[in-house]
C-alpha cells in the first residue's frame, strides 16, 4: 500500500517497475491527489535546492527526462509531473483533455509545492502547458530552457498528424495500433532508440484505455477559432513578452520535421536575447537523439545564470 508523505501531503508511489529499465528511472515518485485521480510526479533533490520543473509532451512522459533529472538532481529539487493521461498519472475515460486542464494541473501542483523562483524545462506540448502559466505567473519563474516547442497558434500541421485527427480513423490508428506512440519512436528521433529508451517511453500506453490522452492531445492542436483551446492558447501567445526579460536557454534539434526551424525562427523574434544552440543531427526527441551535448549545454545555462 502507498504510504503518505506528510511533510508533503502527497502520497509516495511504490508501484514497481518493469526490470528492463527501473535502473534509470530510480526516482522519488508521489501522487498528488485531484478529483479523486492520480497525478504522478517525480520529486528529486534536496527540497531547499532551487526547483527546476520539466514538463514533458505527447507521446512521452517523465521518463523522457530521466538522463536530465540525475544531471541536475544534484544541485536543483526536479519536479516532473506526468500530465493526467500521461505515464503513470490516472487515465480517466470521460476527462476533459484541454490545454487548459493540463495547465490548471500544473498550477496546482506548484501552488501545493510552494514552489519559486521556477526553472522551467519544456518540451512538445510541454511549451503550451508551461508558459500558459508563466506567462499568467510570470513572478513565479526566473529563467526557461526550450526544447522544440511551441507556445503560440499556427496554421502549420504535418499531414501524418493531421491524419489522426481523422474521425474514427483517428482513434483506431492511435488508440488501436499505437501509431502515434510507436510511430515516433522511429520518427522523431535520427538515431534508433535502443530498447530501453523504447521500452521506457511506451510503457504507460500499452491498451486502448491507457492511449486516450495520446489521442486527445492530437484533437486539442487548436487550428481554428472555433477550438475549444484557441482563446486559451491566443492568451498565452499574447502574454509571451511578459517573459523577455528573463533568461532563456534554447536546445533545438535541427530534424524535428513537426517543431521545425520556423518554430526556432519564431522563438528567436520573440526572445532575441534567449541563449541559442541548435543541433543538426537531432530530431524532436533532442534528449534521445544528442543528450551528450544538450545536458551540458543546460548545466552550463544553469549554473551562469544562478541569481
């Protein structure tokens, strides 16, 4: 059975791992309890460091961190949250998957955490999620560091993720045969996976129930004003330049054929003075594909612009 955390008031998670990747995943894991549902986050390193909280997107989860959470564990408290659907977060049926929902998890989550001064560490949906809050909290976080992201609309979609919004082709191709999942552990990396990391990123989405977050997440891509998350995301895009004068650290893998070098354009006109460094032989999973230099990289941003 869990036990409780009362330092806390979250619940520890002693859900056991598979072996083949437990070694690299051996992280603190908590559940804070919303709605009578689990929401899954990792909580590594000394509570008094300074937080760094990492936000994952669609189809990965928390493991997509684990090289970045041992890095920095050391010297920073890593807050990693699975975003309800997500990893090991519940899986709700008839929960209301919206860019907005995963952004009020996040909320609370650092409100009942106490958290400041927040380093935050964004990738795929991550950006939408992350800066949706700072933008509207911005007192909150101190610096960021982006990896192939976005945080504004647009009017661009790849046409093999277009295809999974696709009514009923849609939830069979994602939710029956794993092909968003599967699919980018080929597509959105240039180096081949090695089982592990594999294994790791499909776990939590092994059935058609454990699946429903991956499909929502590719019908809540707001392309026109008649999206239910438009007006959310157009808030976020508006309040970017509250963030302007804080540091900014940007990894950008240079093969991301979703998040592609006019995303990077657009973040480098928002944030000309964000710190840059592109990688041309990664793809979208930038920690799978050249985690060797970009860890580095944010070590480096980190500890240069310690206040």
């Amino acid at each position: 059975m869990p036990i409780e955390d009362r330092r806390l008031n979250t619940i520890l998670d002693d859900r056991p791992l598979p072996p083949l990747f437990q070694e690299f995943y051996d992280f603190r894991r908590r559940n804070l309890h919303m709605e009578n549902l689990r929401y899954h986050f990792v909580d590594e390193g000394n509570p008094n460091n300074p937080p760094v909280l990492m936000l994952h997107g669609n189809p990965t989860w928390t493991f997509y961190y684990r090289r970045l959470i041992s890095a920095l564990k050391q010297d920073y408290r890593i807050i990693a949250p699975d975003h309800m659907g997500c990893g090991f977060s519940d899986k709700p049926q008839n929960y209301s998957y919206r860019l907005s929902n995963h952004t009020a998890n996040v909320e609370a989550l650092v409100d009942h955490l106490g958290l400041q001064n927040i380093t935050l560490i964004c990738h795929d949906w991550g950006g939408a999620i992350g800066m949706g809050l700072a933008t509207r909290r911005p007192d909150l976080f101190n610096r960021f560091v982006i990896l192939n992201t976005a945080a504004w609309r647009s009017n661009r979609m790849p046409k093999r993720i277009a295809a999974c919004r696709i009514p009923l082709f849609g939830g069979l191709a994602v939710r029956g045969l794993n092909g968003f999942a599967l699919a980018a552990t080929r597509m959105a990396v240039v180096k081949p996976l090695d089982k592990v990391a594999k294994a790791g990123l499909l776990y939590p989405y092994n059935s058609w129930q454990n699946r429903i977050a991956i499909l929502r997440f590719v019908q809540d891509i707001p392309m026109d004003p008649c999206h239910p998350s438009y007006d959310c995301l157009k808030q976020t895009e508006r309040r970017l330049y509250r963030l302007r004068g804080k540091p900014m650290k940007i990894c950008w893998g240079m093969k991301d054929w979703c998040f592609d070098n006019i995303f990077l354009k657009e973040w480098r006109e928002r944030f000309p003075k964000a710190s840059v460094t592109e990688y041309p032989h990664a793809g979208h999973y930038i920690l799978e594909d050249a985690h060797e230099a970009v860890i580095p990289e944010i070590e480096h941003f980190l500890r240069s612009t310690e206040s």
